[in-house]
C-alpha cells in the first residue's frame, strides 16, 4: 500500500522552522520597543539648568519648567506638578513662602510651562542676586527633583560672597610650622576642647579636632548659601566675619593677629590669592574648584619658650583683645589682618 507520509513530512519541517522563525523575529521586535507602560525616568530643567541642588543664577524674571522623559501614550494622562517657594535669605529662615503650586496634564513625552515671576516676588526683599527662589517638580506624586536658583527680576546679579575656610598653623619653640596637630595633643586630648569659631552676617563656622586625630574638620552652617565648604561672608567691600579661638594649651599663646575681627576682602581679594595655605590638600583642595573667592583664614598657635607639653584651658571663647601677644621671635609673616 502506498503511503505519502515520508513526502508531508519532508514538507512540513521546513514549513515548520520557517514559521518559528518568524514568530522568533516578531517576539524579539516586540521586546525591543518599550510598551505604553513601560518604566521610564523623567528629568527636568529649569531656564535651561538641570533641576538639582544650587543651580546658581538666572536672567531675566520668568521660570521655564521642562519636563522630559515621561511615558509616550499611557493608558492615562500623565499628572506634572510644579512649586515655587521663595526661601531664605529672600524669605525668612526655615520659613519658605510658597509662590506656585501647580499641576497639568499631558499625554506627550515632553512638557513644558513659563512661570513668569514678576507680580508674583514683587513684594519681597530682593538682593544683590534677586530673589532665592526653589523649584520642585513631580510627576505622577513622585518626586522629579528640586533646585535653588537665584532669579535676576531686574537685580544686577553682581553679588558674589567669599568663602573663607579655617586652618591651624602650630609654630614650636624653634621656629617649626606645623600643619597639624603636635603629637602630644593627640596623645593628651587636647581636641576634646579645642575650638575656633567664625561667624559673619551670613553664617557660622565651628572648627575642632576629633578625638584621636591631628587634623582640623570644620562645620559650615550659611542659610540659603548651600553647603558647599567655607564661612559665606557677604561680597561688599567692608563686609567683616570675626574669629575667636578656646581651649588653647597653656604652653601655646594665640598669635593676635590671627584672631578677632577681619575683613573679608581684606583676606580673600578678588581675583584669587588670599592668605593661608593650603599645607595639605583635604578641605582647602576640595573647595579650590568653587572659584577665585574660596581663601584660608590661618590661626596661628606659637609654642613658649622653655614650656613643657601641658593639657588645654579650658573650652572657652577668646577675643582678640584678651589674647596675650606671642614672643616676637615667633612673629609669622602672612598672617591675616586685624581691622579692629
């Protein structure tokens, strides 16, 4: 009997791979191009300016929001919420005033909106810079980000404060510069008291020990200002910051000339330079990037003669006035200026 079996096989197989193949082809095309639901990461900008941390300064007076990145054809519309608040120093501090609180939607992989500000800070103080506005923006309830800028409307934008950083220079009895702390301050503890302090019209610096090591770390506190390292004193010409220093050793006298009131231009002019060094790398490299207006501020420490290793006074604040002036052998040169 006669059978066509073996020739319907010989046909099919081929037929078969062929079509799994195409199959194959279609599912990997598929995989390729993202679905309407897919996951995806908006990103915004302002004027231009990614939206994230300080974005500095903006002309002009009006706020243009973008929004990339947001689902192309959802299966609902895609909700973008934008604020505006004026914070400090424009508003009070810890105290923002809100100035747009808004929400659109949008079907389209990008959006877009000008927030013109002029009616809307009118009444508030403005600076040499304009206003400190932040923007935030989210999209679907969750966050995109937020960024502070500071907004022309009219100002002449000119205002750039000095950031003056702090370092401690110990000069033993011979004559000897040390950077870091002596080793018998380490080994007696005399970070558990050791301080110095700076403050200006615009913020405070706190510069101590930790336990256990010989390198001064400082805390920078400047509302509205960031946190970029540095005491923000303001960029007019007779803007001052004064430094006290406590805890000193009583084998060490403080070099008077290094504490009490200075004036910032004084010490950090523009165009760069300024006094102290940067002895080591550490805070004073990390800030050098921030422009011509970062410069150290050096207190200096002198050693006693015939003075043996002794722990520190205790914690206190010492002005200027009540520092007792060092030998003149150990006078340092470079040192900054006292005004007053």
């Amino acid at each position: 009997m006669r059978t066509t079996s073996p020739t319907t096989t010989r046909r099919t197989r081929p037929v078969l791979a062929s079509l799994l193949g195409t199959i194959a082809l279609v599912a990997g095309l598929v995989a390729l191009v993202p679905s309407a639901g897919a996951d995806v990461t908006p990103t915004a900008t302002v004027n231009g300016t990614a939206l994230a941390g300080d974005g500095g300064k903006l002309d002009g007076c009006t706020l243009a929001v973008v929004v990339d990145g947001l689902p192309a054809d959802p299966a609902a519309p895609t909700t973008v919420a934008v604020a505006v608040a004026a914070v400090s120093p424009t508003a009070p501090e810890g105290a923002p005033i809100g100035l747009v609180d808004d929400s659109y939607t949008t079907t389209a992989a990008s959006w877009s909106h000008d927030y013109p500000m002029d009616a809307l800070v009118a009444p508030l103080p403005i600076s040499t810079n304009g206003y400190r506005l932040r923007v935030t923006v989210a999209v679907d309830g969750t966050g995109v980000g937020s960024g502070t800028y500071w907004l022309a409307c009219g100002a002449s934008q000119d205002g750039n404060p000095t950031r003056i950083l702090f370092d401690v220079r110990w000069v033993t009895v011979d004559g000897t510069a040390l950077a870091a702390l002596p080793p018998e301050g380490v080994a007696e503890g005399w970070a558990t008291t050791f301080l110095i302090s700076g403050t200006s019209k615009k913020g405070t610096a706190t510069c101590t020990y930790p336990a256990g090591s010989s390198t001064l770390a400082c805390v920078y506190d400047n509302p509205g200002h960031g946190s970029d390292p540095g005491l923000v004193v303001p960029g007019n010409p007779e803007a001052t910051y004064r430094v006290a220093v406590g805890g000193v050793p009583d084998s060490w006298l403080v070099d008077p000339s290094t504490v009490g009131t200075f004036v910032g231009r004084d010490v950090c002019p523009r165009g760069g330079g300024g006094h102290g060094e940067d002895d080591g790398g550490g805070e004073v490299a990390a800030a050098a990037a921030e422009g011509p207006f970062v410069c150290t501020h050096t207190v200096v420490l002198v050693q006693q003669p015939g003075s043996a290793p002794s722990t520190p006074d205790q914690p206190g604040s010492v002005e200027a006035a009540d520092v007792i002036a060092p030998a003149p052998a150990a006078a340092v040169a470079g040192s900054p200026r006292v005004t007053g």
